[in-house]
C-alpha cells in the first residue's frame, strides 16, 4: 500500500524521440537481479558529456521528450533517460531498492558504449528522481552531480503533506537524499521552483545546505513543480549550461 502512495508508473508509451524530429537509440539493459529495462539513448552531435536521468515517480520516459528536445536544443548534452522497473515497457515492480539498482544497472550500459566518454557523465534526478541519482552519485564516480526540485526525505515529505497525521516513522521507504549527498564529493547543482506546490522549495535549499563544496543552488523563478523547464525559460538553460561548461573544463577523475 505504501508504494502504491509513492510511485505512480504507466505502461503505455505515448510518444518517443523520434517524434519531435530527434534520432535515438531504443535500448534494453538488464539489472543484477534479473530485471530487464528500457532506456532511450539521444545523441547530441560534438558533444562531450552524457547527462544519465533518472526521471520522477509518475509517468515513463515517453512524457520526458519535450524537455528532452530542449535539453538537446539548448544545452548540447547526449541524454540518457531509462525507465524504472514496473514503468514504461521495463519489466518487474518498483521499489526504492529496485530504483538504486535499476540507476546501477544504467550508468554500467552507458558506460559501455563506445561513443560516449565513461569519465564524462553526470547524473541528473529530478523529484524522486533526485534520490535515485544521489544514490548512484554516493556510490558510483561522476563527472557531476544535478538534482531538480529534490526533496529532503521522504519522511519529510510525509511530514509537509500530512502535517497532523504522525506517519513518517510508519514508513519503510526512505529515500533520504540528505544523507546521500554528503557523501557526494563532486561539484553539484540544485535547482528548484520558487512555486514547488509539491516539493517544499525550502527542502530543496535543506539539500543544497547538506551538499558539499563545490556547489551551487539556482532558483527556478516562478516555476511549479512540473513545469521547471517551461517557466525557466531561457535563464534555466543557461544555468545548465554554465555549470555543465565549468564541470567539462575540470579535468576527469584518472
């Protein structure tokens, strides 16, 4: 019951790259424990970094390809987006343990391409998404570290929607970015709508604060929680892009 509160996946894929006039990889990966996923893969000619994207709880990678299409226009990145397990055409049922694995299983595929650098990825989550990528980030090297709209916990979470009902301590699943980012040690990027009506703008500054140096925090002014990449505009691209120039300057980890 708990999980049927957290994850909200949908089998049928709506739409795909392809769609809006961009050439994709269509890719099946497996996890360790089995678990065969789909991911699409979305070049970006002369690129020299693959942003990895572990999407929020609703949804499948299909209701990402608007933003995928911006990204791809405006910030330049080869994007690898894949679905959870129980989302989109990707088999098994979701969990918080699956997700971390599902993250795992990957970055290990991208990283075994020939047509990307594997010292040149940086893992971006946006809402639940967020604690996925921390998690990876906290385990597995990167380029860099981007969340969007994170929040701090999910018990915390439970605390801001249902203020007078005490049922944080109930709940088993914990996706406690806080205490993954601090155990993050590459540069970092938090983003977050000024407006969030789902996410509490004040638990995405409480991650910023959790993150180590060298780290930067970027208001999205005026922006809800679904609509980051639209409200942002041209100065939300240009946030990306600014932090993703300084990051691809630093030398890679040997």
């Amino acid at each position: 019951m708990e999980e049927s509160f957290i994850f909200f996946p949908e089998a049928r894929i709506d739409q795909t790259p392809r769609d809006v006039g961009l050439a994709f990889d269509d890719v099946y990966f497996t996890t360790s424990d089995g678990i065969r996923l789909n991911g699409w893969f979305v070049p970006s000619p002369g690129a020299r970094l693959t942003l990895l994207w572990s999407h929020g709880n609703a949804g499948n990678i299909s209701h990402r390809v608007e933003n995928i299409k911006l990204l791809h226009e405006k910030v330049k990145i080869n994007v690898f987006i894949f679905d959870y397990r129980g989302y989109g055409r990707s088999e098994g049922k979701v969990s918080e343990e699956g997700t971390y694995r599902d993250a795992t299983a990957a970055l290990r595929y991208l990283r075994s391409r020939n047509d990307i650098d594997p010292k040149r990825i940086v893992f971006f989550g946006r809402s639940l998404g967020a604690a996925v990528a921390a998690d990876l980030a906290a385990r597995e090297e990167c380029l860099a570290l981007i969340l969007e709209t994170p929040f701090v916990s999910i018990r915390e979470m439970a605390k801001a929607a249902f203020p007078f009902l005490p049922i944080g301590p109930l709940l088993r699943t914990r996706y406690d970015i806080v205490e993954k980012i601090e155990k993050v040690h590459v540069p970092v990027l938090v983003l977050h709508g000024d407006r969030d009506e789902v996410v509490p703008y004040e638990q995405g500054k409480r991650v910023f604060e959790a993150a180590r140096e060298p780290k930067e925090f970027y208001t999205i002014r005026g922006a809800h929680h679904n609509d980051t990449f639209l409200a942002g505009g041209e100065n939300y691209f240009a946030a990306l892009r600014s932090f993703i120039e300084r990051v691809t300057a630093r030398p890679p980890a040997s």
